[in-house]
C-alpha cells in the first residue's frame, strides 16, 4: 500500500447527499433550458450511462452546458440547508488531515455553495478548485497537483461518477469510486478504478493505514486509562 499525500474529492453525491434534491430539481430546469424531462423509469439507465450518453439521452447541447450549471449553481445555493453530508465525512476528512494527507476539493458547485455544504468540514481542505466545467476536471486535477506540489503517484482522486474516473485517468493518478452517489456502483465497477468504496469508513484506512491504527490504539489506551 503506497501512502497518499493529496486526496481530492468530489462534493455532490461523494461528500454530500445532493442527489435527491438533483431528482426534485432536474425537471424543472429541463423545462427552463427545453431538453428532455427524466421520468422515474429513466434514472436507473442515466445512472449506467456516462456524462455524454446522459447528455445524447436528454438532448442537452453542450452550448448550453455553462447557462445550465449556473442557474443549478443558483437553485443549489437556495437550497444549501436541504443537502446535507452524508454520515462520517467530517470524521473521515479529519483523520486523513490528521495523518498529513493534503485534502483537495474539485466541484462542478461554487466553492461559496461548498463551503456552505461543507460546514466545519470545509477547514480540512487546503485547496479549493470550483465551478469546474462537465468536462472540465482533469485541468483542474493538474492545477491542483501543481499547487500542491506533490507527484502524481501520491495523488488519489475520489467521486462517484464515470467522469471522475475518466478525469483521473486522464492525469494518470489514482482513482477511487464510491458506491452511494449518483452513477451506479455496477457502471463505475465496469471501468476497473483503482479503489471501490462501498462505506465511507472505508477511505481514510485505505489511504492511510498505519495513521488509522495508531489513531484506534490510542482511543483504546485512553478508554483503558
């Protein structure tokens, strides 16, 4: 196991729980921008599909990608207080700032809205890259290495969409999915990432093993003390 010195993360749908609000929001912004609706029948096939067959499926053109992420940009800074973390990432993204990894954060969001998401949370990230583009990430992963100033082997990013895997490999760093956001775990098994997670318990040991085991021998000792 080669030890990690920057994790950068997604936010929606790998840090916090958005995709509910995604699914009460989608249609209307579809009916505002005039591409297709999603009815409850096409979620499972959107969430196999990658971001280009979403956008072939909903006929959404890519001229009007950068209008559309702004209005969302918007509705989601109104509705901050409804997207919450999931359970255990503040516990997470502490251990792996207390053991010295570096915690990036690259979002298709603002980086207001993801402070906001974020809470207390926000203060374990020391690099911010926001408002990225749909296909926008692996020029932001490379900024954010650059600023970093780490190689791209100690370099792991981790999300929950193909286009999270596709961005790394881009790169050439370290990809990790995650099973609870929005693409299905089937579809991001299908491309072979680096690291599957299926619970949030599962990233910080995974990156960084020894520091969790000296973590859960001290809480012991204290507990016995």
């Amino acid at each position: 196991m080669k030890p990690y010195s920057l994790a950068i993360f997604d936010l929606d749908g790998t840090l916090a729980d958005s995709f509910p609000w995604f699914l009460r929001t989608i249609n209307d912004i579809a009916d505002r921008f005039n591409f297709r609706r999603v009815a409850d029948q096409d979620i499972d096939g959107l969430r196999h599909a990658s971001t280009r067959e979403i956008l072939s499926r909903l006929e959404v053109p890519l001229w009007k990608l950068p209008a559309i992420a702004r209005h969302a940009r918007r509705l989601k800074a109104e509705a901050a207080s409804e997207i919450a973390l999931f359970a255990g990432v503040e516990t997470m993204l502490r251990t792996l700032a207390d053991s010295g990894v570096q915690l990036a954060l690259v979002t298709s969001d603002s980086e207001a809205n993801a402070r906001e998401k974020l809470g207390h949370a926000a203060t374990f990230f020391q690099h911010f890259d926001c408002a990225a583009s749909i296909f926008g990430k692996p020029a932001k992963f490379r900024r954010i290495i650059r600023r970093a100033g780490v190689a791209p082997d100690k370099v792991i990013a981790i999300g929950d969409e193909i286009r999270d895997i596709e961005a790394a490999r881009a790169v050439g760093i370290t990809c990790g999915a995650v099973c609870w956001g929005y693409a299905a775990p089937a579809a991001l098994r299908a491309l072979g990432p680096d690291y599957v997670f299926e619970r949030m318990e599962e990233i910080a040991p995974t990156l960084c093993p020894g520091a969790v085991a000296r973590m859960s021998a001290a809480t012991s000792g204290n507990a016995g003390g």
